[in-house]
C-alpha cells in the first residue's frame, strides 16, 4: 500500500527509524510520528507534539491525519480481533449463517 502512494523502498525501510532518518522530510517524520503516538500510547500525544505538528501542517490538516490515523489503527485492531489477517477467516461467518438458517 505503501508503494501504492508513492513511498521508495529506501522511504519505507526508514520508517522504522524515523527519528533519525535522513530520507524523510521533516513534514512526513513529524506525520510518521504523530501516527506512532495515536497508534501506541496515544497518552504521550503532548503540546510538544502538536506544536510540532503546526510547523508543518494547519490545524485542519492535523485533525484530518489523525482521523485517518485512528480508523486505520482501529481497523487493524478490527481485523486482528477477528483474525482475519492473512486470510484468515471470520468467526463470526459461522454463527451468522447458522443463526439465519434457524431462523428460516
């Protein structure tokens, strides 16, 4: 996906270490942080970051990131919780099916 938006392989193997990187802008480390905040312990999302966050975005754009940060860190969550990723299959494919035959 990442590929998909325009990331080199070189960007992408930087995430990781994105503090120190030297191939990512200043604008897409304060953003890859900002991600690595909401998605780990989003209680360490302080005035320090948001401030640096507004060096580089406007506060619309802000909310807009971490909007799509959350529903994509919350559908992660989704998907793992059914344990759907790598195809796996819904545990709840079974129930849904046996419940709609019972009631037919």
């Amino acid at each position: 996906m990442a590929k998909q938006q325009g990331l080199t392989e070189e960007q992408i193997g930087e995430l990781s270490i994105y503090q120190d990187s030297t191939i990512l802008t200043p604008r897409e480390r304060a953003a890859v942080r900002y991600a690595d905040v909401l998605a780990g312990d989003h209680t360490q999302a302080s005035p320090e970051l948001f401030d640096e966050l507004r060096q580089h975005f406007t506060e619309p754009e802000i909310i807009d990131l971490g909007f799509r940060i959350t529903a994509f860190v919350g559908y992660g969550r989704f998907i793992r919780a059914l344990g759907l990723e790598r195809g796996g299959v819904c545990p709840l494919s079974e129930t849904h099916t046996n419940g709609a035959e019972q009631v037919a």
